[in-house]
C-alpha cells in the first residue's frame, strides 16, 4: 500500500510527478529529504493584482524577439567542422557565422541577418525548414521555431471556463484505477482523481501554490543532497528535470501569447537564479514517457510508468496517469 509522501520532503514529490528527461526515458530516483529550502513557492508568485509591465510587448514583437534570440543561441551551438565548412580564420562569436547559416539553407546572408533581428514579417514554411536543417533543430525546436515566425497560427490555448477544459476536470476527477492529474501549461495542477491525492496531497496545498514547477524551482537550492544519494547524482537528476521541465514551458510559451503568460514568466525571471539560468539555455522539449521511481518514507521503491497525454483542443495541458511499470506492482 502506498503512503503520502509528507509535504515536507518536497523535492522528492516533485520529481516523482515530472521526471521529464531528454528523448529517452530513464528511471528517475525521486528522493525524499526533511531539509528545508532557502525559497518557498510562495516567493515566486506573482501578487493577485499583479498588473502585467508596460514593457510588455504585443505578441507580434514577443513572437520576434523570441524568435531572434532562439535562432542565435542555436547558431552559437554549432561549430564550422559540425557542419562541414572550414574554420576561416579567427572567430569573434561562438558558434557560426550569420553568413554561414545562410549558405547551408541556400538564403541570402542579408535576409537571414533581417531574419535573426526579428525584420523579416512573413516567412514561408519551406524556407523556415532550410533554415531548421542548417541549425540541425531537433523536432520540438522545428516546431518551436515554426510557432514563433507564425508560419501555421496556432489554436489559442482554452481558458479554464472552456467548455471542454470543464469536461476533462470532470473526467480526471472520477476516472479511477491509477493516479491521474491534470496539468496546465504552466504545470498547475488543475485536477486529480483520489488515488493521485492519496500519494501526492494536492487538496493539502493551498491552490495557488499547487504547480509542479515553482515547487522543484522552490527546492532547487537546498542545502543538503537527498539522502542515500550522492551530491552529483541528486543535481543531475535535479538539474534535468528542471531543464526538461522548462523546455516544456518554453513550447508552450511560445504557443499562449498572452499577457499571463508574460507575467508569470517575469516572475520566476525575476525570483529565481535558477529558472534564469535554464531560461537563457533556450531549450525546447516535447514530453518523453519516462519511468518514474518513487521511493517511499519507508524505504521501498514503486517503479511507475508515467504517462503523459496531450488532450486535443489544449495543446498547453496535460493529463498525466501513473501506471505500474512491472507486474510485480500492479497491486501496490
């Protein structure tokens, strides 16, 4: 039978929900650990009446700005011998040349420059995959860079009066068998049925404070590694889980268009070192099925497979549902 984890060994209830990973899908060590951390995720809250800054640009102008510093940051990644073109001499900037890029997708060094700067106002689906495949762009980064130069409009991500979004409140609530929640695409948690309260407490947490990803960047500074674990290992699990889980954010991001979202991503800027730190990564991730291993205040281990659904009509939300990864715990 499996008990609640307690609410104070945070860490490790969050990594147990998001133990998202890079592609392929290790089993993640979710660890439990009485420290108490140097943040809460109350700090990094936005206030209620919060307005949203007047630096905040339109959503055109967002889209832009986005876009360029995506394409320069993927551009400083890639060396001239990645990409089979020489060296040319001395380097003043990491990674490739604006002109270098442009060759290899067959554009003008000009249009790609204008591109980079957030000038160009429309761009074809065919040139935006040159330009994809001369950055060796991953498929979450494709799609990435697609939504943000706008080649195909996205569908505006429901607000939580939807119809719909109602309808799966309503079903994740009363489905039973297994631990199931509902995320947005901000990872709060929007609904659970009783098996996922039983193991996670969500009802316990106040409502503003239930979101999987302010309460791992709450815990990412704690003081002390998990315990029967090393200090290495519990950052490498603690640092990819937040990078996936930003990844994520940043698709999403890049979806929504709206002022909320803006503000909150101001927040945690302006909160959290860590998110900073992961923000300026430019990453983007699609959501692996990973394993997830639990491991209980008594010591016992529950390996599980997480599963994660992207219901139609809300590309933002996520309806997560744990299941046994062994037979051997079908009956936990």
């Amino acid at each position: 039978m499996l008990t609640k984890p307690s609410l104070t060994l945070a860490y490790g209830f969050s990594c147990a929900l998001f133990p998202f990973c890079g592609g392929v899908a290790p089993s993640w060590h979710a660890h439990y650990r009485p420290s108490t951390p140097r943040m809460t995720v109350r700090e990094l809250l936005p206030p209620l009446s919060q307005p949203v800054s007047e630096h905040v640009s339109s959503d055109i102008v967002r889209r832009r700005r986005e876009l360029g510093a995506f394409l320069k940051h993927r551009r400083s990644l890639l060396r001239a011998q990645d990409v089979g073109l020489p060296e040319g001499g001395r380097r003043h900037v990491r990674g490739l040349r604006r002109e270098e890029v442009a060759q290899l997708a067959g554009i003008s060094a000009s249009w790609y420059t204008l591109l980079e700067q957030g000038r160009v106002p429309h761009v074809s689906g065919r040139t935006l995959n040159a330009v994809a495949e001369a950055l060796q762009l991953s498929q979450a980064e494709h799609e990435h860079l697609q939504v943000l130069a706008q080649v195909e409009r996205p569908v505006p991500l429901p607000g939580e009066s939807s119809p719909s979004l109602a309808a799966l409140i309503s079903y994740t609530r009363n489905v039973r068998g297994a631990p199931t929640y509902l995320t947005t695409a901000q990872f709060e948690v929007l609904a659970w049925n009783p098996e996922a309260d039983a193991l996670f407490g969500f009802s316990e947490m106040p409502p503003r404070e239930r979101n999987l990803l302010l309460r791992l960047l709450a815990y990412a500074e704690t003081q002390e590694p998990a315990s029967g674990a090393s200090d290495e290992e519990f950052r490498r699990v603690q640092h990819a889980t937040l990078n996936n889980m930003v990844g994520v954010l940043r698709a999403n991001y890049g979806r929504a268009g709206d002022a909320a979202f803006d503000t909150f991503i101001e927040a945690l800027r302006l909160q959290s070192r860590e998110f900073r730190r992961l923000w300026r990564e430019q990453s983007v991730a699609l959501l692996p099925e990973p394993t997830c291993t639990l491991l209980l205040p008594d010591g016992d281990t529950v390996t599980m497979n997480l599963n994660a659904l992207v219901p139609i009509g809300h590309p933002g939300h996520l309806l997560i549902c744990l299941t046994p990864a062994q037979d051997s715990t079908a009956s936990v």
